[in-house]
C-alpha cells in the first residue's frame, strides 16, 4: 500500500512497500557488473576491452535510469530506497579494492572512503529501527558518489594522466566531507523528529 508523506525538504513523494519492480530490478544487477570488469581486464593484461567498456555504460546509466524509472513509474519504494545506494556502494568497493590491489590508487583513499559510507550506513539503520523506513540519499551525497565515479574512470582509463588523477582525488575526498556533514545534518534533523522520505 503506497503512502504519501513529505521529507524534511518539503517535497512529497509517493513511496510503496513494492519489491519486484522495474528500478529495483536494474538496481539489484548493478551490484553484479563490477566482477566481470575485475575479471575482464586482469586476464586481459591490464587492457580495456569492448566488453568492459559497454559494463561500465550500463552500470553508469542504470544507476541513472532506476531512479528516473521509479519516478516515472510511481514506484519508489522503501526496498528501492535501500538497494540503490547499496548497489552503488557495493559495486564501488570491488571495483575500488581492485584498483588499490593492482597499485593504482592509495590504500588510504579506499580506507577514508569505506569509513565515511560505514558511518552514513550506522545512521541509516538507527533511522530505519526508529521509524521503519528508510532515509533517501540527499544531493550532495549524489554528486560526491559521481566524482568518486570520476576518479575511478580516470585512474582505469587514463592511468598515466596523474595530474587529473590527484585533481579528481582530492576534489573526491572534499565532497565526501561535505556530504558526510550533510548526512550528519540530516540526521540529527530527523531523530529530533523531522519529517523526511
């Protein structure tokens, strides 16, 4: 049964109990296309194929499409709401782990990064016991996650453009903090009772 209720921004949004729908289902595959470009491109000596290449396009679009989808559709839900940036996150960190272990990017990025999204998910569940619903991601999260994306596309394609590298490094690791101070803002806001989706 879908329920109408308006967040903390003062938008309302129609959010349903609803499993098996279109956005959930793209965002449930996303979580699958990083071990294949693992696979791909170490047994492929290191070199990005047309395989690797159409992976990565459709983990960049559904991750786009889900989300568009779900609103198009009346079809947010609160599983959506959930696996979505979990599919993200997921697929990131294998991606990412790969990429410190072939020595392209610093283990310490890979480590500030999980304990950021770690911090942000404990929120998330005290939020989820509390209200038995989960918080939607907030835009600064959004834009920190695509230049993480960024960085991790310049580092896997262009590995020897280091200046762009540390460029997108260090724009990546200030937006996480701003996010995190948004995520954190946010939290308090609704543990002291604010409305959100």
């Amino acid at each position: 049964m879908a329920t109408t209720t308006k967040n903390i921004d003062g938008k309302k949004v129609q959010v349903t109990g609803r499993f098996f729908t279109w956005s959930n289902m793209m965002s449930f595959s996303r979580i699958l296309v990083a071990f294949p470009i693992v696979y791909i491109h170490y047994h492929n000596d290191f070199e990005v194929n047309n395989a690797i290449y159409a992976l990565i396009l459709y983990g960049v679009l559904s991750d786009y499409l889900d989300g568009f989808i779900a609103r198009q559709t009346n079809t947010i839900s609160e599983v959506g709401k959930m696996i979505d940036p979990v599919a993200d996150k997921l697929c990131a960190l294998v991606l990412f782990i790969y990429t410190v272990w072939i020595g392209w990017i610093p283990l310490w990025f890979l480590l500030f990064a999980m304990a950021r999204d770690i911090s942000i998910m404990v929120g998330s569940y005290y939020i989820k016991k509390k209200y038995d619903k989960v918080a939607m991601a907030i835009m600064s999260g959004k834009i920190s996650v695509n230049v993480l994306a960024l960085y991790w596309i310049a580092v896997f394609f262009f590995p020897e453009a280091q200046n762009v590298h540390l460029f997108l490094m260090a724009s990546s690791v200030t937006l996480m903090v701003i996010s995190w101070v948004d995520y954190f803002n946010r939290y308090r806001l609704i543990m002291s009772g604010a409305e959100f989706n």
